[in-house]
C-alpha cells in the first residue's frame, strides 16, 4: 500500500508506535543522493546490529495482481524486539518509492516477517529492501500477476531439493532467468532427516542443523534457517517470487493417520505435536498464502492460465472422518470442484503431490514410476469435473518422485494411442529433483509415458502462448551435484503440447528467452 509521509506518521500514532522508539527517518536525502519522495528515509544513530544481520537473505511469494508477499528474518544478536523498515520501489535505485512501512518482529515468530504488501499493479516487477539495527538487507525483486489479455508465461517448477545430497545449482540456474513471471516449488523444500551420525540418515555429502532428526519447533526452524543460509537458494528467492505446495518432508517421510514412517511415538513423543511444530515453522519461513493449515489454493494469471495446489497429505495431516479413501479428503475434493468451475483461461496448472497418471484405472502400476500416486478413481473423478468444466488444456505437475518425465494423461492405457495421443486427456511432467537421488531410468514399457530419466537433477521451464506449452527439463553433466562451482546446465529434453491435443511431440530446441525482461536485482 503507497503511503503519504503524512499518512505514515498517522498510522504510526493509530497503532500506538511511538516514533522515537523507531529507527530515526527523515524525508529527503541525507548524503545518500536520493530525492525527496514524500516517504520517510531510514536512518540509524546508534551502533549498528550484527554484520550478518539479514544473513538469511529475503524473499516473495504467492504473488496476486495486486500483491505480493514479502519475507525476511533479522538476526538481532541479542533477545528482543527489533523493528524493521520496509521499502517498496519500480526501480533497484530505490528513489522514487510506491510504498513504506515499520513492523516488529521477535521470538515469537523466530524474527521472521512476512507481509502481505498490497495496492500493487498487475503485471508489474518491484524491488523491496528492509533494514533493522542500522543494516540493510539484499535487495529483492518479486513481480505481480498480470489481469486481463496475456500472451505468453515463464515459469520454472522444481521439487525435492535435498541439501545433504549436494548443491542446489539448479537454484542457481533458475535466479539467473530474468524473464521469469514466477517459480513454483512442488515440495520437499527441505528434509526432515539427520545428519550422518545422528540417528537415520538421507544424503550425508553435506552437513544439516540441527544433526538431528527433526521433531520440535525449534528444529524445524533451524533446519529452515540452515537451508536459507545456502547461497544459490537465497538467490532464486531474492529474484523470483516463488509458488509453493508441502509435500512430505516439511512434515515427516510418509505421514500416515496418526502417524508417519518416520515417526515412533514411543521416542519421538506426539505426533501431533510434531505437525503443529512443523506447520507454524513452515508459516514463518515460508512466503506462502497458508489459511490455517490449507496449502491448496489458486491463481489466476490474465486470461491464459489458471494455477491450482492440491494438498495430497491433507486426508494424513488433518483427516476428517468423511475423507473415505479420497486421494484429497473431502473438504478439498469439494472446494477443488467449485474452484474448476471458475476456470476460464485455456491452460490449467494442476500442481499435485505425486504421479496422476500412472496407475490404471483397476489401480495396477503403469511402470517403475509411480511413486506414491493418484487411485484411478480419485483420478478419474477429477478428469469428469475438467471435462465438465469445459477445460480446454490440462497440464499436470508433478514432484517426488525424483525423476524427469514426460507422459499423456491416458486413464486407460489401452484405450491410448501414443502415434496420435488418441485416448490422452491431458499432459503431464514430473519436474525431477533439484539434488535428491533419482529412482531409476528407462524404458517402463508404459504407452503413455514418453521419457523418463531418474540418474540426473533437473528442473521444468515452461513457455506458454495461447497456441502452445513449451516444456523444457534443464539438468547437468555433474548429476550428483558434488562440486561446488554452478556447472553449465544442458537441455535434456524438451516437449510441446498444441491447445487442444491433449498430447506430447518432442521438440529438439529450447524455446526462446524474452527479449524486455526487466532487469534483475542487483
């Protein structure tokens, strides 16, 4: 929201801020350089806080047509309340500011910030900077969603990035995209596991805090803080807001009701204890539109794409005694219905946990691929509500399962023709691993599965235009991601879905970068 000096000081004094207990700020330059915009400058008389104050770096999320969400933590040095400025610009330059504001962090949300900041317009790069004990943080850029005639979409989407497996180069690769309108992340931000040593461990290449296993508030918090202290992270959410849906690992492996593999209530105490840890930890690292405990959630981007979360663990986090066998539980199968009704534009995204299509409608397994995936019935319930609903272009994505494909959405593999896609009522990728290990490549025997790789990281670019969806799946030579130096990425392989063919063709060039992208921050 723009605020007028005048206004600013107005609500200060509403919410009972008393100004000299803020930052000292004054309007125009003060040896800086920078003009007189109506708004506060940030000033700081004392001795400055911590050099590594903003040492996690920023973030922004979930953006909306008219806003974004922005995200910090300060690391204080010292117990307390800290107050932190807030700048809002179209420029990296920061001299002609949209919007201000001051908030207080502490303990109580591990001196996370996380604000909805609002009276954006569509379409539209920003840049934001916060500053606290006299230290001001990286500067970050984070872009609107577009309304009304849209012609063309970037978009990445990666999953199951596991730090003790190696580095999170494709990270790198994705921040340095500066045509990007946003990246979506498909779980498994983290791992909840321990380091080499400390009881049951996953990937020991590089070292995790806490080393152990992850089971109170505090170690989910440091186990977020650890990851965000990763260099190649930070940068792809100081450059792109991101788009993200849980899997498992923010919780635990596998949750079951009451319970997950990798929980013994009898050492590990409560479980339920345990997911309300992780939850209120996920809700102040994370820029995300949580409502409560509901991830799932939509977007709509102009009049080209439609975007929708669904939450696969939802009937295992917070089961409800009508969720039945219901791949979504109930309550989401519902709102999921209602939501589709609404879809207009002729791409939907339909971000889920697992494999959609790899199961046959009897529930057989379509091939080594699968994971952990939808019921043909659950499936096929979905499929009649996008048909019903008129949905000219379904594109599944998908995370988990640590491996790159490519496939029709054939319900049944035996009414599918793979020459002509007769048969397909959709398309569908699995986005591969930003560092966790591959499960296996090759050739399933499965009809509607066109490509699979397991022993490589990746992530998916997607160019969308009215006419068509470009998919793109970016990897490396150094598939283990063990050296630390960010290697050239290579295209692996590459597809195209017309609008309205519901089928795959491999394409053997990438799509073509935007020629204006704005500018990424400095």
């Amino acid at each position: 929201m723009t605020w007028s000096r005048r206004e600013f000081l107005e609500r200060c004094a509403a919410l009972g801020v008393v100004m000299t207990a803020l930052p000292s700020m004054g309007c125009g330059p003060k040896g800086d350089g920078l003009p007189d915009d109506g708004f506060p400058r940030y000033q700081w008389d004392g001795d400055p806080g911590p050099e590594g104050t903003f040492s996690h770096g920023v973030a922004s999320g979930d953006p909306l047509s008219d806003s974004v969400l922005l995200w910090t933590r300060v690391s204080p040095g010292a117990d307390g309340d800290v107050d932190v400025f807030v700048e809002v610009s179209e420029s990296p330059t920061f001299e002609q500011r949209v919007a201000v504001d001051t908030f207080t962090v502490n303990a109580d949300t591990d001196y996370t910030l996380k604000l909805d900041q609002t009276g954006l317009e569509p379409g539209k790069t920003y840049f934001y900077r916060f500053s606290a004990l006299g230290r001001t943080s990286p500067i970050g850029r984070a872009r609107t969603l577009s309304v009304g005639a849209l012609e063309r979409l970037r978009v990445a989407v990666c999953s199951c990035s596991n730090y003790g497996f190696g580095y999170f180069h494709g990270y790198r690769h994705i921040s340095q995209r500066a045509d990007l309108d946003f990246w979506v992340h498909l779980g498994d931000y983290f791992y909840e596991h321990a380091s080499v040593g400390e009881g049951f461990f996953y990937g020991g290449f590089r070292p995790l805090d806490p080393p152990n296993e992850l089971l109170t508030l505090e170690d989910y918090r440091r186990r977020y803080a650890w990851y965000r202290g990763d260099v190649d992270l930070q940068e792809v959410h100081r450059q792109h807001p991101m788009m993200h849906c849980w899997d498992d690992h923010e919780f635990a492996d596998n949750p079951e009701i009451g319970g997950a593999a990798n929980h013994d209530a009898d050492t590990e105490g409560s479980w339920e204890d345990r997911v309300a840890a992780a939850l209120k930890a996920y809700s102040e690292w994370i820029p995300s539109r949580l409502d409560g405990n509901k991830i799932y959630r939509e977007f709509v981007l102009g009049d080209l794409a439609h975007v929708i979360f669904t939450d696969r663990q939802r009937r295992f986090l917070w089961p409800e005694p009508d969720d039945a066998e219901l791949y979504l539980g109930a309550a989401q199968s519902t709102w999921l219905a209602d939501r589709l009704t609404n879809v207009t534009a002729p791409w939907l995204l339909f971000c889920t946990g697992t494999s959609f299509t790899s199961r046959s409608p009897a529930g057989e397994a379509g091939g080594a691929f699968d994971g952990e995936p939808w019921d043909g019935a659950s499936r096929r319930a979905v499929l009649d509500e996008f048909a019903a609903a008129g949905i000219e272009n379904v594109v599944v994505l998908v995370g988990d399962i640590h491996k790159s494909q490519a496939l029709d959405v054939a319900h049944d593999p035996t009414a599918y023709d793979p020459a002509t896609g007769a048969g397909s009522e959709g398309v569908e990728f699995a986005c591969g691993s930003i560092t966790s290990p591959g499960l296996g490549t090759g050739d399933t025997g499965a009809a509607q599965l066109l490509w699979t790789v397991g022993d490589q990281r990746s992530y998916l670019l997607l160019d969308i235009t009215r006419e068509k969806l470009q998919a793109e799946f970016w990897g490396y030579a150094d598939a283990l991601k063990e050296q630390e130096a960010t290697p050239q990425e290579l295209l692996l392989k590459s597809f195209t879905t017309t609008s309205g063919s519901h089928h795959l063709v491999e394409t053997a060039t990438a799509s073509t970068p935007r020629a204006d992208a704005p500018e990424l921050a400095p």
